[in-house]
C-alpha cells in the first residue's frame, strides 16, 4: 500500500470527527471538570487552614492579614471541626465530578471506536479485488482491530485529559498567586520551556509508533499466512524456520517498543526536574514574606499545579500513537475502490438475451496485456465453453463479466448495455458463480448453500444440494444440513467442498452460470453425474464453462480457444477436431489418440 504522508493535525482532527455526534456529553464532561478542577483547587487551602487552626487555639483565620498581597479585605474566622467536613466535602465532590467526566467520556470514545471499526470494515468490503491483490489480508486484520483499539485510548483519556488538566490548571494559578504573591510568575515560567522537550519527544515517538505498527501489522499477516498453511508448513518442514522468521518480526517490534518506552518515560523526570526548579526559583523569591500557613498551601499549590502538566506530556504520547494508528486507517478509508457504481447507474431487470464482449483489452498491470481484444456475441441459452491452457486469462475473462475488475479496453454489455452502466447489485444478481477456487465460510451445510438467499427454506436447499449431487454425503453427515462445516469449510474434502459450491450458486437460480473448473476436484463418475445435473440446469441459462478437461465442456453450444489473451480458434467440439490447430492437440493429448 502506498504510504501518504498525511499531516498529523489533519489525522487528529479527522479522528475528532467521530465524536462531534456526542457533543452534549462532552460538555456535560466538561462542566463536571470544571468542578473538579475547582475542587482540586480548594484543596490546595487544606494546609493553611490546618496549621492556622491548631497554631490559633482551635480557630482558623483566614484573613487579608495574612495574605497582604490581595486587593480586597476579608476576614473569615472558624472553629477547628470544620476542617474535616471540609476535607470530606472536597474529596467528595472530585469523586463526584470525576466520575460523572470519566464516565461520560468514556462512553464517547467507545462509541466512536465502534463507528470508526464498523466504517473501516464496510470500506474494505466494498474495496475492489485489484486492492486485494496489493495488500496482505493480515494487515488489514491488524488495522481494524489494533489500530482501532489503540485510537480509543485517544479519543477517550486524551480529550479528558486534554480538557481537564488545562482546566486545572487554571483554577490552581490563583490560588498559587493567593499562597505565593507575585513570585508565584516563577512557577509558571516552567510551563512554555517544558513544552519545547515535550513536543520533540512527541514527534519521535510517533515515527517510532508507526514503524511498530506496521511491524505489528507483520506479524499478524505471518500469522495468518502460516497457520491457514499450516499443513503446508509441515509437509515441507518448515516449522523450525517460520518460527524463527516470526521471532525475528517479533523482536523488531520488541525494538521500537523499548524505544518507544524510551521516550515515553523520559518525559516525567524531565518534567519533574524542571518544575522543581520552577518551585524552587518561586519558593526562593517569596520566602521573606511567608507565615508557615501560607508556604504549605504554596507548596501543595506547586504540587497540583504541576501534576496536570504531566498528565499533559503523556497526552501528547498517547495523541502521537493515535495519529500513527488513524494514518493507517484512514490510509485504508481514503481507499477508492477501482470498480464502482457510477452516480447514475441503473437497476437491470430485463430478461437476458445476450452478453457481448466488445473488443475486450484487460492489463492487471499496465505493461502487461492479459487479455487482448477479445470480441464475444452470447446468446441467452447458450452454452459456452473457455479452454486454453493455464495462464490464458480465463479466468479474467469472466472476473470482467462480474466486474471484479473493469476492462482497460472495450466492454461488456448485457441486451445492449455496458455492465458499468448497471447497479453491482442487479448486474451481479444475474450471474451465479462456482469459481476455481472453493471458498466456503464457517457456518452449517445449510447457510453456505443458502449464502446467496439465506431466506431460502429447506426444500430450496435440498433441491440444489441434489442437482449439484452432494445431496448423499450429506446425508452422511453427523448432523446432516445442520453440520458445521470448519474454517473455509475445512471440514470436508475437496470434491465435496466443490459440489456444496456448486449447489450455493445453483441456489440463486441465476439467469447467467459461470462455472469456472467447477468440476476439476471431483472423480470420473461423480464429475460425469454432476455434469448430467447440469447439463439439465445450464437449460434455459447462458452458461461460460471453464474446464481443462475437454469431455466436461464438449457438449457446449460453442467452445472457445483462449491463447495468451486472444481467441485464437472457436467452434463446436467437431467442427474444431475439423479444423485442426490448437484445439485438436489439446484434444488428442487428452484423448490419447
Ligand atoms: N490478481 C492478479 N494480478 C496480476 N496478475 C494476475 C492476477 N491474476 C492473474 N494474473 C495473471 O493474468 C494471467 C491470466 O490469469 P488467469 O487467472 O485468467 O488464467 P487462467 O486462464 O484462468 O489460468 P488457469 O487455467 O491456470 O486457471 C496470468 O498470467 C496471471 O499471472
Ligand atoms: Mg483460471
């Protein structure tokens, strides 16, 4: 996947996006930070009162006597038993406040974690096959699931964080002007001279997340790759050097993370060492003219004052592992699949008549022609048989038929009109499909025959689990429809595996079939009887046949010769053993005549 360079601020505030449905929790959040950022700051005059409470004979005064500095004249006096119901008090309504802003914002951040996933996984669905072919399916699994889970740490303790601590600290900074005077500016010098650190370390740790991520993101598709080839592995002894490869991935994402560790934790000694130097500059100004009371809540004023600034640093962590994270995801967001409906497209509900490849050209790389100039006049009802040897591109012929891919030159057309033309939905309604490939999914017997039309009832299915023969393994089967069948339907052998995906397209009842090497895994006898069952079906259909073996397509209406790309020869089985050529030592090879 090409990698684009996005600027971070443009990621977060995409990311921001995702939460703005949400707005009137997060200002409940914020009201409730507010308060806890006042309470906090209330607490910073527990030592005052303390210490003035047991040094007056059980009588707190709090008075502009004592505090000269300020502008305006007070007077407050109080019995000693207050102190605790005020530290009860204070510490109650933080809990309440913080409960309340935790809560609400964490129900933000998994609600916009779960759109972001669902986003992300409707977009791969509906991105085309050429994507696919660039990118390892691993990766994609490690995006929408580590990516997603690491951009809730984002959204939820970042926009906490980053509400709250700068609202702390502005309810803390009188009261260090109330405990300090005027030297209380020397604590706040800290402030823009940490910042400069902070955002380097920042900008380190996201280039170091990022290449973790795409490590990580390895080690998911070796994973995947490895185990769903298993048998594979074994059969060529490989256990010993996968393991070794993985261990070697896995070390390199053990390399970022200690660097990333690294510079996560240098930041709070960082900041501690300077905001003690802040503290201490301030205390060293503005001794002279303190009382015991005063210094204590001064010092506790520091003390809060600066933990929010921590908190700070470690957003600004977590804010550059995000943006690593959403670079990845939306990389896959702004993904345009290559095939697409245009704004325009209609909704095909003819009964078809013909399919017509029109002067045909397909590259699935720009130099190299795959297919070339193929022109091909379908009637409804006919059949008609591909052959050429491996790599001809016939495959591709039909991938175009259900615009997997669009042809580079030329069209397809149904009665007339060009399949792009068309809505997906109505074009690939029309074609059933048994590809070379048996892709079965986790499910019973029944859904994965069922998949096109998981309404159909059982009869339906019954139905095209004959015609397709698979009707007696079936049966067979512990639990019948109902069984399982595994893990890309692992649970069964190839040829059964085939007939189930020959009975799921036949299922759809589709006025087009393509059939490519639908038979090729099945023995001699079940490949003649499922080739009799067809026969009965392709009636009334128009039918693309693919086969190397020649005796499964020779009954077709029409058999064409596909030879790197170009039609090179076509006809009926007889009058192409007449001409000679390609197709009859294709035949005689087969025959053994
Ligand atoms: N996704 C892809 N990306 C790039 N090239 C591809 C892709 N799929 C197929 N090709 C190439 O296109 C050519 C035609 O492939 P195609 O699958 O159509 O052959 P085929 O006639 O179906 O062969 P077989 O009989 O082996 O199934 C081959 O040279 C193949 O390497
Ligand atoms: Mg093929």
């Amino acid at each position: 996947m090409p990698e684009k360079v996005q600027k971070g601020s443009k990621i977060y505030r995409r990311l921001l996006a995702y939460i703005r449905p949400y707005m009137s929790r997060i200002v409940l959040a914020a009201l409730c930070m507010l308060g806890y950022a006042a309470t906090l700051a209330m607490a910073s005059a527990l030592p005052y009162l303390t210490i003035s409470g047991f040094s007056n004979k059980k009588e707190v005064v709090f008075s502009s006597q004592q505090i000269p500095h300020l502008p305006f004249t007070f007077d407050f006096r109080f019995p000693v038993f207050w102190i605790p119901i005020f530290i009860f008090g204070v510490i109650l309504f933080r809990s309440f406040f913080d409960y309340i802003s935790r809560y609400a914002m964490a129900s933000v951040g998994i609600r916009a974690v779960k759109k972001i996933r669902e986003d992300l996984y409707a977009h791969l669905v509906y991105l085309s096959n050429d994507f696919y072919s660039r990118g390892r399916t691993g990766d994609f699994l490690s995006r929408i699931t580590n990516d997603v889970t690491s951009i809730q740490g984002a959204v939820t303790d970042v926009l906490t964080d980053l509400v709250k601590q700068p609202l702390t600290i502005l309810c803390l900074i009188p009261s260090v002007f109330i405990w300090g005077g005027p030297g209380g500016i020397f604590a706040l010098m800290v402030f823009p001279i940490v910042a400069i650190p902070i955002a380097l370390l920042g900008r380190m740790l996201r280039k170091i997340t990022r290449k973790m991520q795409e490590r990580s993101a390895d080690i998911t598709a070796f994973i995947a790759e490895t185990l769903m080839g298993i048998h594979i592995v074994k059969a060529f002894n490989r256990e010993e050097s996968v393991i070794q490869k993985f261990n070697q991935i896995n070390k390199s994402v053990f390399d970022f993370f200690k660097r990333s560790i690294k510079v996560t934790i240098i930041q709070r000694p960082l900041i501690d060492v300077m905001a003690a130097g802040g503290a201490a500059l301030a205390i060293w100004f503005t001794m002279e003219s303190f009382t015991a009371e005063r210094f204590s809540s001064f010092v506790m004023s520091l003390f809060l004052l600066y933990e929010p600034l921590k908190k700070l640093s470690k957003v600004n962590s977590t804010i550059q592992q995000s943006i690593a994270a959403g670079a990845r995801i939306f990389e896959i967001l702004d993904e345009v699949p290559s095939v697409h409906e245009s704004g325009t497209a209609f909704e095909f509900q003819e009964k078809v008549n013909s399919v017509v490849f029109e002067k045909v050209g397909f590259a699935y790389e720009r130099a190299i022609t795959v297919l070339d100039d193929i022109s091909l006049d379908v009637n409804a009802g006919e059949v008609v048989a591909i052959v050429g040897s491996s790599g001809a591109g016939k495959t591709t012929l039909v991938n175009l038929l259900l615009r997997f891919y669009d042809p580079t030159a030329g069209g397809v057309k149904i009665n007339g009109y060009d399949i792009r033309a068309m809505t997906l939905k109505s074009l690939r309604g029309l074609i059933g499909i048994v590809s070379q490939e048996t892709v079965l999914f986790n499910g019973t017997v029944r859904e994965n025959i069922a998949y096109g039309d998981p309404a159909a009832d059982l009869e339906r299915v019954i139905a095209a689990a004959e015609a397709a023969h698979a009707q007696h393994f079936i049966r067979d089967l512990p639990r019948g429809y109902d069984s399982p069948l595994g893990e890309r339907g692992l649970k069964l052998s190839g040829g059964q595996r085939q007939r189930i995906a020959i009975a799921r397209a036949l299922l759809k009842d589709p006025p087009i079939l393509v059939l490519d090497e639908a038979t090729s895994h099945l023995d001699t006898e079940s490949e003649r009887e499922v080739q009799k069952a067809l026969e009965n079906l392709m009636k009334g259909r128009t039918v693309f046949v693919i086969a190397h073996r020649l005796s499964t397509v020779q009954r077709a209406d029409r058999i064409i010769v596909l030879d790197h790309g170009k039609i090179i020869q076509q006809g009926t089985n007889e009058s192409l053993l007449q001409q000679g050529g390609t197709y009859k030592k294709l035949y005689d090879l087969q025959f053994n005549i």
